[in-house]
C-alpha cells in the first residue's frame, strides 16, 4: 500500500467518496458506489481502507479541507479591508453554507446540515470535527477582522449560532433561499 500506485488509488477513492458526500450525504458513501465512481475494482475499498468507517472519515477530511483551502484562497483574493463588507459577508455564508448555496441553492444547504448533523451521530468523526472546526474558526476570525471585527471565541460562536438558527428556521419554513435571509440576519448583527 506504500507504492505510488497504492497511494493514488488510496486518494481516488477518499476522492469519489467525498464527491459522494457531498452529493448524497453520508448515505451515499458506500463500498460499491465509492469503487464505481473511482473506476477501481469493489475489493480496492476494503484493501485500502480497514472500514467503511475510515473512508468516511477520508471523505470528511478531504470535503473539510476543501472547503477551508476554497474560503482561505477566496479571502487572498480580497484586498485589503473592503470598503463593502458585503464581499466578506458572502464568504462567512460560503464557510457555514457551502458555496453552492450562493444560487439559492436549497438542496446544497440541506446536504451541508445533514452532514453537520449526520457528524454527531458517528463518534469516530468527533476529532476530525474538532479539528476542522478551530480551522474555520480561525478563517472566521480572520474574514471578520477584514472587516473591521476581531470577534472573541463567545462572539464568534454567536455569530455562528445566529446563522444556523436562522437556517433552520428558514428550511422549517420551506423558505426556498435560506441563504438570504443568513445574509440578512448576518448583515443586522454585524
């Protein structure tokens, strides 16, 4: 498994498992379906991972990471403080919604919060989150003091809290863009 080939086909498939997170939730990352959208023959997934487990926890980091190189590479391309913090607001939605949610898309906002949730009902991915969650912070943290804030960690997890709320609400409502109205309540707070 130390080869180079064994290693490729290692990330291929934590590859098609994250493309399948993040279509299908945690449901869809499965054995069968990871090896067919890798291209790699059924038993590849149980040779390079010990457990259905393992590939998950792969597909959650590589979609974790993602995420937080996407936000990172999106906040270099702002200059200095911008004069509209509108620009940096947008980012802190990316962060918390996924960017596919910026075209109101609802399906995308929904698979985002499964995931979320779906995270508190597998143990085994409780470090990883962790993990990943003091990184966004920290990107959080650093969005928002282009912006003129430099949130301690209490009002930075407001701030989080204030956005999931509204979200929630929003889908309870069957509000087809609850972006907008994150947007909104983000924009009052700040």
């Amino acid at each position: 498994m130390g080869t180079v080939k064994g290693e490729r086909r290692r990330q291929a498939l934590a590859v098609a498992a994250a493309d399948l997170l993040r279509s299908g939730g945690f449901d869809a990352v499965r054995h069968r379906a990871v090896a067919e959208r890798a291209g790699l023959p059924l038993a590849s997934t149980t040779y390079y991972f010990a457990s259905l487990d393992d590939l998950v926890t792969a597909a959650v980091e590589i979609t974790g990471r993602e995420e937080l190189a996407e936000g990172r590479a999106q906040l270099d391309r702002l200059s200095g403080r911008p004069e509209d913090s509108s620009a940096l607001v947008e980012l802190v939605l990316d962060q918390l919604l996924g960017p596919e949610s910026r075209d109101g898309g609802l399906d995308a906002v929904l698979l985002r919060y499964e995931r979320l949730v779906g995270a508190g009902r597998r143990p085994y991915l409780a470090p990883l989150m962790r993990e990943l969650r003091g990184e966004l912070d920290t990107l959080l943290t650093e969005v928002l003091g282009r912006a003129g804030r430099t949130p301690d960690p209490a009002e930075l997890r407001r701030l989080v809290s204030l956005v999931d709320g509204t979200v929630i609400s929003a889908l309870i409502e069957a509000d087809p863009d609850p972006r907008a109205a994150a947007r909104a309540e983000l924009l009052r707070s700040l």
